[in-house]
C-alpha cells in the first residue's frame, strides 16, 4: 500500500454517503451560485472565528487578490512577504500592481520580526503575515513593528492554528483561507476564503467579489468573479464539524513522530510558546533531504517538499528579494513534508516511522 504525505481520498470515502446526500441536496436547490449553503457556510466561519464577516471565494489566491485590492494600494506601494510561503502569496501581490518586499524568516519559518523592522519603510502600505504549514507566527511582536500598517494574515496552511488559545485569522485587518482538497478544512475542488472585522473593508471585497455589483448589479467597483459555489460551500459545511477533532489527530500523529524519531539527527518544527500548530503539514528538517526521501519512495511512501525552491530564487520574483535569506535557503534545501492526515492509520505511521529509523542504520 503506498503512503502519500496527503490523502484527501481517504475522509472523501469515509463521508462518502454524507456526500452524495449534499450533492442531492444542492441539486434540488433553485440557487448554485451564492444562495443558501454559502450563506450558511459564510456564518459558520464567522462562528468558529468568533468574527464579524465572511465571504466565501473561489480560492485562497483570490482571496488574497480582493483582499489586497480592498486596501486601495497606489502603484508605487509596497508589500511585505517571507520568502518561504505558496507562489499564490507573491502572484497575488504582483497581480495588485504593486510591489513585493520579500524577506527571511526565523526558525519556525515565518516571517522574521526583527528583518521586518528594518525592511518597513514609508512605501510599506500592507504586510502578508504566513502561518507557514499550520505552525503560528510571531504575529505579536509583527503587531508591534507595523503599527498602523494592514496585515493580512495568509491563513491558507493554518485553519485551526491559534495563539494564546486566539484563532489565527483573527489578528490582522484581513484574513485569507483556502479550502484546497488537501487542506484541514478541504473542499473537492478549489474554495477559499476572507474574513474580518472591518465593514468597510467586507462590504468593499464584498462587491469586488462579483464585478463589483451594488444590489442593483450596477458596476460601482473593478471586481472579479470570485464566488464560492453551492456543491463546496455544503461541503464545507460538513466538514468544519470535525475540524477541530481531526486538527487534534494530526498533532497526535505529528507527537508521534517527534517521540519515536528523537534520537536521529532530524529537526522538528520549531513553535513559538502557547501556540497551537495545526499540523497541515508535519515538515522536518534533514541534511541529503533527496536521499532520504528516495529511500522512502523506495518503500512505497511518498513524501512531499513544500518548499525546494522559496519565492526569492524563483525568476518571477529574484527581483524583489529584500533580506539577506540564511534560514530560508538553509531550510528550503533540508524541508521534508512527511505523510500526516487524519485517517493515516496507526500501522501506516508505524511504517513511516520504522522506514526511517532503517534509513539511519544503513547509512
């Protein structure tokens, strides 16, 4: 049996009846697009997030586009971003026609509060703060360096990540979700996500989401179309039922892990003090990261690198690098994404885990 690093199939098959349900459901509906599930779904993320407003979109990227083009960012502005994060996070900024400032990151591999306070300048006008894998950022001491300045959180990898028992999401003017079928709140297909505080700011990304449509469909704004639809929004709504639960399996896998691998030179996700990581990944670190990973392959267990090459080295982005990048090119070049979701059975981790511990003793 292989073992993939993620395996949306298997909670697909184990919901497999509650699916097709949904699916009839929704077909019976006189509405697809925006009506009673995505209402629904927009109010159970304002529930779990304890916030004022959601909308859902058609992906995280999206998310990031509206998100960015709420702030109404002038041409020459700026846009702080940590070099280890998605190519959506970097595309979306590009996309807004400004600039992004990419710099390093610390040894959780998030954005770096001390680089980012020598990188904030007066063409600084928003900071994209990545909650890299699940694992929370340093999103106080950000708070203290921008000041007055928007954050968007990039909450793509971290749905049910928290600090000091405080959601991520809910620390910065605009949060951005994605609901991709590999992630811990997976949709069958592309969804994302925004929330906030902030009205003027939803009803702004509110109207962006479609053309910019005033409740007349009269234009008043350059929009997208950008909407969740029916068939993910009530998939959605099934699934965050068992979020929290299965972010909990994930963190006892990842435990497990750290125990029964402790003693081999391997580091392990580095966290912040009462923080929650919501393990979307379980990422090491290792030197011939290649190596091992073709061993396991080998062995029919497919690991993943999430990221070998970061933003800064990529030939769309090169231009932009504004750090000098240590630990994210010391992290990119030893990440290894090892296999964790919940339905990854105790014989499967037992596998992993004796898989490596065999690598290290024939090396």
């Amino acid at each position: 049996m292989k073992i993939f690093f993620a395996n949306p199939k298997a909670q697909n098959i184990l919901l497999n009846k509650k699916l097709k349900k949904i699916f009839n459901n929704v077909i019976s509906q006189n509405n697809y697009v925006l009506g009673n599930e995505n209402i629904k779904f927009e109010s159970n993320l304002k529930k779990y997030f304890n916030i004022k407003y959601a909308l859902g979109v058609n992906s995280g990227t999206d998310a990031l586009k509206i998100a960015l083009k709420s702030l109404n960012l002038k041409k020459n502005s700026e846009v702080i971003i940590p070099s280890l994060t998605a190519t959506a996070t970097g595309s979306a900024v590009l996309e807004s026609g400004v600039k992004p400032v990419i710099i390093d990151v610390d040894k959780t591999g998030n954005m770096d509060p001390a680089i980012l306070k020598k990188k904030i300048s007066t063409k600084t006008k928003a900071v994209i703060v990545v909650h890299l894998h699940g694992n929370p950022a340093n999103i106080y001491e950000i708070k203290k360096v921008v000041k007055s300045i928007p954050i968007i959180e990039d909450c793509a990898q971290s749905m049910g990540s928290s600090i000091n028992k405080k959601r991520v999401g809910t620390f910065g003017e605009i949060s951005c979700l994605s609901f991709y079928p590999t992630k811990n709140l997976a949709a069958i297909g592309d969804g994302g996500a925004i929330i906030t505080n902030n009205f003027s700011l939803f009803k702004k990304m509110k109207l962006i989401r479609q053309y910019g449509w005033d409740d007349k469909r009269v234009s008043v704004e350059q929009g997208y179309n950008s909407r969740l639809d029916e068939v993910q929004a009530a998939i959605l709504n099934l699934k965050i039922k068992f979020l929290n639960q299965n972010n909990l399996l994930r963190n006892k896998i990842a435990k497990k892990y750290m125990k029964s691998l402790k003693n081999l030179p391997i580091v392990f996700p580095q966290t912040l003090k009462n923080t929650f990581h919501a393990y979307h990944l379980f990422v090491i670190q290792i030197k011939q990261r290649d190596k091992l990973m073709n061993y396991l392959k080998s062995k029919k267990i497919f690991p993943s690198i999430h990221y070998r090459v970061p933003l800064h080295k990529m030939p769309t982005f090169k231009k932009y690098k504004g750090s000098n990048m240590k630990q994210s090119n010391e992290m990119s070049n030893k990440m290894l994404s090892l296999p964790i979701y919940p339905e990854l059975t105790l014989s499967q981790q037992t596998k992993v885990i004796n898989t490596i511990k065999k690598y290290f003793k024939t090396k």
